[in-house]
C-alpha cells in the first residue's frame, strides 16, 4: 500500500516542520523588503503569533527588543509563578498571593529552597520577573534581557531568549524577523552579520521561528562572496525567494485597466521600490481606477473605502508600519450620537489617519463635521492626519513620508 505523505504548503511551512524536529533554521527572506515583511506577517497570522521586528544586528539588541514584545503578549510575572509552582511543586493561586507579600530578602531565601540550578537561565529569568514584583514595579525588558546575558561572551546574548522561552508556551512566543536597513551601505556583510546572530538564537531555541530579510543585492553578495561558507550554506538552505509586481507590470495593468491619465512616476516608484505585493498592486489599481475613470457607484459610496483599503495594505509592507494600524477601528469616545471610528488607526502611537473623499468631505457640513472629530481626536490624545482619498495614487510619496513622520514623532524606533 502507498502512503501519501502530505508536504508543507510554503517554505515557511517546510521551515516550521524543521524547527518542530528540532533542527535549526533561519528563513532567510531574499527580495525587496517591503515583500519579506509582509510575507511573514501573513504566515505569522496564519499561525495566530504576534512578529517581532527588528532592524538591529547587535545581539543584546535583538534581545532586549525580543524579550519587549514578548512581555507585551502575557503578564511576565504569571509566567514566572507558574514555572515557579511547577518546580517547587506548589499550588499556583496560593504561591502567587504569598510571592506577592514577599520581601526580597524573603525571596532570596525561599530561591534557595528550590530544587534547581539558581543560575540555570529559566530559574534567573523567573527570579528576576519575580524580584520587580515584590518591589512593586514591572520587569523592564532592556534590564531583563541584559541581566540574563550579563554572564554571557560578548557577541551571544542568547540566554533571555532559552530563559523566556521556556517561561512562555510557544504559541506565545513573538516570531523573529531581522529586516535590513534601507541604505544598507554593505548589503552582503550586513546579511552574513543578521544570519550568523540569528544562527546562535536558533541553535539556542531551535523551535523558534526566526527569519531576516534581505535585498537580492545582499543574498548574492553573500553567496558569491563566500560561496562554500557556513553562513552561505545557511542562506542557502533558509531562502525564500520573493518576486513582487514589477513596474513593467503595474503599467501595463494599470493600461489594461483603462486608468488614464496614469499615476505620477513618483506614486509608481514608490510602490515598486520596497517590492509590490500581487494584493497591494490590485488595491492599487482600484483605487487608481475610482480616481480616474469613477463610476456611478463610486459616487454614491464616496468610493473612499477603496483607497483605505489600498493605503492600510501599503502600510503594511513598510518595516516602519507592518502591524502599527488597523482599518475601520472603534475609538473610546462618541462622535454625536455614535461611537467614533477612525478609518485607520495606529492605538500604541494613538496617531489616526482619515482617508476623505473629495467630492463628500469638501461640502461645508461635512467640513464643519470633521473639524469637531478632529478636535474629539486631540482632546483624547489622537494625532489625526487626514488625506483626500484621490491624493493616496496622485501624491503617494508625500502621504507615506507624512506618516512615518508622525510614527516617528509618536514612538520610539524600534531597534
């Protein structure tokens, strides 16, 4: 009898039963950017994982940026209270109430008691969440990350990664992605840097899903560069090839389509410089068609949703935005008789962005109407940015950098 064996349906798929097996793996995303970012936020979602994305090759970096978004998924101390209870083979609920009524002192004592190797980076990682607790503060992840690598060589840093790990279930567990800088001035030695750090991340939890993108120009240099290399031989074995629509393509689409006058070079060059995902260029063209050739049912719906639509998918293929906004999100406050909502929202940041269409938006009452939702916005502490729908295609360039401005203004970069 033959039995089917059924293989993975994508590289990431094939990956992920790697690191299932135990062996380990980085992916290595080799394309333009902006399609690396947004292929593995899409595979992360398809596994229900958050991403962590970083631009930093430093190991206590990656570390203290990983370790961050980690204690952003589940409260860190209830972690460490049930590794603790396990290990000490104590009930949970009642050893939480009396960790919470400890004194350092008293924890340094009761650490003693435990039948494990104090030191070993899970018992370290769980102390130190548990030694902010008593004090009454918050692990700060930058702190955390460094303490658990303070007795490592420099250059690994890979202790806060096995120590938090085995804390969190691996559901819980952000997913890696180290996504080169725009400008990169060495592309190739940046790339063979990303995948050696990430190699000692991996070997330290093989089960991690962990991933860095790179430009053609950084894959290739790499491999010819040092063709019969370890590093090389990782690439190798991680690549994931990504092959977005080219310009050629977008206009001869956009042609296809009717769409005339065409888009300004600029809005094209932008689209197609971070790499064109097959869904951005289609959102694209919709929103480049209502703009030119509208039809009556563009009108009645003010056809603005479709350049929402567009503008949320381009977001998220930058490293700066994937994951920052949300379409068509509820806000904590009335706006008349209704709940606000903002056309695409950013809440970490609190930054909205308003996508009006012209023909609707431009009349006196409706001018009236979002000058009071703005001032709603400011009073709760939004930045509100609002753009004509028909500027998203005529005037692309300015938008994007608008908002990543604000983004910048608003928070912190991630490194």
């Amino acid at each position: 009898m033959t039995v089917s064996v059924r293989r993975p349906q994508t590289p990431f798929d094939w990956h992920q039963v790697r690191r299932g097996q135990g062996v380990p793996t980085v992916g290595v995303l080799a394309g333009p950017i902006g399609l690396g970012v947004r292929a593995w936020r899409r595979w992360a979602e398809t596994q229900g994982r958050t991403v962590c994305l970083l631009t930093e090759t430093d190991p206590r970096s990656l570390a203290s940026g990983w370790v961050r978004d980690l204690l952003d998924v589940a409260d860190p101390s209830a972690q460490a209270v049930r590794w603790l209870a396990t290990t000490a083979g104590r009930e949970e609920r009642q050893l939480d109430e009396e960790v919470r009524r400890m004194t350092r002192y008293d924890l340094d004592q009761f650490w003693r008691t435990l039948p494990t190797d104090p030191a070993a980076p899970t018992a370290r990682a769980a102390y130190l969440i548990l030694a902010s607790v008593v004090i009454g503060v918050r692990a700060d992840p930058v702190r955390l990350a460094l303490d658990l690598a303070a007795d490592e060589p420099a250059g690994l840093a890979v202790r806060a990664f096995s120590g938090l790990a085995s804390l969190y279930p691996p559901p819980l567990w952000p997913l890696l992605l180290l996504v080169q800088p725009p400008a990169t001035p060495d592309p190739a030695a940046w790339a063979a840097t990303a995948i050696r750090c990430l190699e000692r991340i991996a070997a330290e939890v093989p089960q991690l899903p962990i991933a860095v993108a790179i430009t053609w120009e950084g894959y290739d240099g790499l491999i010819n560069a040092r063709p019969n290399s370890r590093i090389a031989a990782l690439a190798r074995e991680g690549l994931v090839e990504l092959r977005g629509v080219s310009r050629n393509q977008l206009e001869e689409r956009l042609r296809a389509t009717g769409v005339e006058p065409p888009p300004p070079p600029a809005t094209v060059n932008r689209l197609t410089a971070v790499g064109l995902a097959e869904e951005v260029a289609e959102a694209f063209i919709e929103a480049a068609r209502a703009v030119r050739n509208p039809t009556p049912a563009d009108a009645m719906s003010d056809f603005r949703s479709v350049h929402e639509r567009f503008l949320y998918e381009q977001l998220e293929s930058l490293p700066e935005t994937a994951g920052l906004f949300r379409p068509n999100r509820p806000l904590p406050f009335r706006h008349g008789s209704q709940t606000a909502e903002a056309d695409l929202l950013a809440e970490r940041p609190k930054l909205v962005v308003e996508v009006d269409g012209g023909h609707y938006h431009l009349n006196q009452d409706q001018y009236r109407r979002d000058r009071r939702k703005d001032w709603l916005y400011q009073r709760h502490g939004y930045l509100v940015l609002r753009f004509l729908a028909e500027d998203v295609v005529n005037d692309l360039e300015v938008i994007l950098t608008t908002i990543l401005d604000a983004v910048a203004l608003r928070l912190p970069p991630k490194r």
